[in-house]
C-alpha cells in the first residue's frame, strides 16, 4: 500500500472516529446506567425481554434488588392493541393494525434522570381466514418486532441519560 493510499484511509476513518459513530446495535451506557433494575409488573412480556437482552448486550449488569441498582427502569404501563383497519364485502376483516406502547421512567434514588415518557410502535398486516394460524403466527412475529423496536428506542434514551 502507498503512503497516499494510507493517508486517505485514515482521512475517510477520521471524521467517524469524532462523530459519535457506533455499530449498529451497541449503545454505549453512561455509568447511571451500568447497573439497573427493571421494575415491570409483566416480567415476561416482550418488550421487557428485549429491554434485559438489549441492556445485558451493551454491558450492563442487571441488579436484582432496587437497592443494588444504579438506576431503575420503571415500565409504568404496557398497552397491545388490535383494531381492524379494513374489511371485506362480507364484512370480514381485510387487515389489522396493531399498537404496542410503553409508559416508562428512568430513576436514581430520589433523582428522576428520565420523566415519564411514552413510546408506540405500529404495524399493520394483511388478514385471511383460509390462513388462521399463519397469521396468527404473524401477529407474534410483529408483536416481538415491535417490542424489540421499543426496547431499542428506550436504549437510545437510557444513553443520552
């Protein structure tokens, strides 16, 4: 390789090294955030598991108690919702639209490091009685999309903490 060939290289990867850029997928967590505490009332629900699974891939350590934690992730409320977007000349449904919203906080002790906010994601999908189980199969497929949507958009807010 040339010099010139070099120092372009290392042109191009400067102006990223400056920027903030992180690969896909990684966020890195302030220190309020290295050890928190999921506070959920459904623990198992799909946007919860994609929280833990999101915070334990970027290097946080899941406290158990309160107590322990750096920070608590309160999930306040926790709405799925199906309505029925269009239906057929039989009256039969054509397709759904499906909404999954979080009410969430971010506390340190007494101190509130993110006010309540909500996030919503949205999906529609075609319908087919002829194909009832494949589709209900697919609302499982959006429903964990979406929570997993979610769980990123609160990361990206649990970093700028």
């Amino acid at each position: 390789m040339t010099s010139a060939a070099a120092w372009l290289i290392i042109a191009a990867a400067l102006p990223l090294s400056g920027c903030g850029f992180h690969l896909q997928g990684h966020t890195p967590l302030p220190t309020a955030a290295k050890n928190p505490y999921v506070e959920a009332q459904d623990r198992q629900s799909a946007f919860v598991q994609s929280l833990r699974h999101a915070l334990l891939s970027n290097g946080a350590q899941l406290a158990d108690t309160k107590s322990h934690s750096s920070a608590v992730v309160h999930i306040i409320k926790e709405t799925y919702k199906k309505r029925v977007l269009s239906v057929s000349a039989t009256n039969q449904p054509n397709e759904y639209e499906l909404t999954y919203t979080i009410t969430f906080s971010v506390t340190a002790g007494d101190e509130e490091l993110l006010p309540q906010e909500d996030v919503s994601a949205t999906r529609t999908y075609s319908f087919d009685e002829r194909l009832l189980l494949a589709k209900g199969h697919e609302e499982d497929l959006l429903h964990a999309d979406m929570g997993r949507d979610l769980a990123d958009r609160v990361m990206r807010r649990l970093a700028s903490l």
